[in-house]
C-alpha cells in the first residue's frame, strides 16, 4: 500500500477540533450550496463547495483539480471516504456526510460498507448520517424521532429490538440476518426505540433526530 501523505495544516486543524462531538464530510456528489460550520472535511471532488479557507481537503485527486491540503496517493487499496473517516477522532459522537449517495452504485455501497466498519471501531456511541436519508448507529441503545417509511438494515448478523410508535415491533429481540428484508418497509408516527449489538442502518427520508440513550 502506498504511504499516506503528510499535511502540517490538516493535523493543525484537526488537533484545533479534536473535541469537537460533530464533524461534517462533504463528498463529490454533494449539491448544497451553503457556508459549512466547523469542523468540516472536503474530500475530493467535494472540495468545489469549499468556501475560502473553511475546514480542509483530502483525496487522490480523480475528481478534483482543486489542490489538496493532504494529496493521496491514486494508487492506494483504500477510499478517499475510508481515509477521511479515520481522521476523525474518537470522541466524535455525531457525522454528516454529504454526497456520498448517488453516482456509481459500487461507491454507493462501498461508502456504506465504510461506515460500518467505521462505527464498529468506535468505543462510544456515534451516529453518521448519509444526506439525512440514512442513519447509521453503532452498537447500544437508541431513541429516533421518524413520521412515516422507515427500514432497518443489518450488515453484520445481529440481536436486534425495536419497540416505541412503529406499526412493526420487534420486541422481544430477533437475530437480524445480514441484508435480509425483515426489517423492510416499517411506518413510525414519533418515538421509536432501537437496541442492537452491532451497528445498524436506518433508512428513512423522514428522521428527525436520532440520540444515544445511556
């Protein structure tokens, strides 16, 4: 694997932000025209919505001329999104990606697969939101507010209970099998519970917010 590059000022602004419980990361395909608020991370293509010298940029390049504050390798086995990931630091409890979702369906899902790992290697709770469609939580307990469709998507197998206002409960916990529909096309109208060993996926375009419960 190609060493990864150095940056002073990525790890300046990173150490400055080091404390900081929510981080944005802006990807290519993202198409809001707005300032971000620190902490943000522009990566690649995604660098074109930077606006002056806010946050800071990485990625190989391949869909970006813009240059880099830290310039990968294009030769590398890893994403510009599993990188940025892993700059993040442990004590993050919340992440927003935006365009992520869209354009080449194996980015698409490669990007889900990252957060997944991602999630499985936090020590806290941490929920990352992919262009508020999806929500992915790791492990523990969680309280979400949903009006309307929701999924609950596995990656890996898992013990799964779900109970509040949903018209399908899952409650006592089942084993969710990894990609399987049985979490499909459920209804909420508020206040739903999840409790799960293993990060989870949920899709909705209705999620209101989403908060760990001690």
């Amino acid at each position: 694997m190609p060493p990864r590059e150095h940056s002073a000022t990525l790890h300046a602004y990173l150490d400055a932000h080091k404390e900081n419980p929510r981080f944005a990361v802006v990807g290519p395909l993202c198409a809001i025209h707005k300032r971000f608020a620190d902490p943000v991370i522009f990566v690649d293509g995604g660098s074109i919505r930077r606006e002056g010298n806010e946050g800071i940029c990485v990625g190989d390049g391949d869909s970006s001329t813009i240059p880099m504050d830290m310039q990968l390798d294009p030769q590398k086995d890893f994403s510009d999104l599993s990188f940025a990931l892993d700059l993040l630091p442990e004590g993050v409890k919340e992440v927003t990606l935006d365009g992520f979702l869209g354009g080449r369906r194996d980015h698409e899902l490669f990007n889900l697969g990252e957060v997944f790992h991602f999630l499985c290697r936090r020590d806290s709770p941490c929920a990352v939101f992919f262009d508020r469609e999806i929500a992915a939580v790791t492990k523990g307990r969680w309280r979400l507010a949903i009006d309307g469709l929701f999924s609950l998507m596995a990656v890996e197998k898992s013990c799964v209970n779900l109970s509040g206002d949903c018209e399908y409960q899952i409650n006592p916990s089942q084993e969710v099998t990894p990609l399987s529909s049985f979490g499909l096309s459920n209804i909420a109208n508020g206040e739903i519970s999840i409790e799960t060993n293993n990060p989870i996926f949920v899709l909705s375009e209705n999620i209101q917010s989403v908060l760990p419960v001690d």
